[in-house]
C-alpha cells in the first residue's frame, strides 16, 4: 500500500460524497468470499468492497484503498491488515476532525 496517497479516510456515511474518487477506510472484516468483503466501518455501516483478485484474511480488521463506485461500495486496488485490536473507536472519533483540516495539513497516514 502507497503510504505517500492523499486519499482521505472516510467512513460508511461519507461514501456517497467520494463516487469516482479514491478512498481510504479502516474497519471490522465481516464477512469474506474469496473476492469480496463486507467491512464495518468505524460508523458502524457495512461497505462493501470488491476486491481485483482473490485474497484471504488473518486479521479482525483491514485497511483498504480504492475507488468509491457508489455510496456502498469500494473497489479495492490494495489492501493491508490492519491486526485483531485495531481502535475503530478512536477512528471514529478522529474522521469528524480530519475532516475539518484544510487540504494540505489533512492527516494521511
């Protein structure tokens, strides 16, 4: 994953202001086929992600970079785990302030 990406992080509700844009969110692996995954964002809404290849999971959560391709849905171009005791909660209330930062100080990880 490019560390270097200016990709915001977003949760499930801020989808729908990001189709056609890439993307970063951090969640809870719900379920997984082989191709998708269902992911619990830090809002608690489920997104859906499409992956390009198969792929498996070791860890409780993911942090995924993509495409938006509707309010529900990331198109992933990579993916990395993000370990078993990753803190949505404190995500969660890190994205309304993230949010506010002009462009350039926007925190990118």
């Amino acid at each position: 994953m490019d560390i270097s990406s200016n990709a915001p992080f977003v949760n499930r509700d801020m989808l729908g202001q990001f189709v056609q844009r890439r993307v970063r969110l951090v969640g809870h692996v719900e379920s997984f086929d082989g191709t998708s995954i269902r992911v619990k964002a830090a809002d608690d809404g489920i997104v859906n992600v499409t992956l390009r290849q198969p792929s498996s999971f070791d860890d409780k959560y993911i942090l995924v970079d993509g495409m938006v391709e509707s309010p529900d849905t990331i198109a992933a171009d990579s993916h990395t785990n993000a370990g078993n005791n990753f803190g949505a909660l404190q995500m969660s209330l890190l994205l309304p302030y993230v949010r506010r930062l002009p462009r350039k100080q926007s925190l990118h990880f």
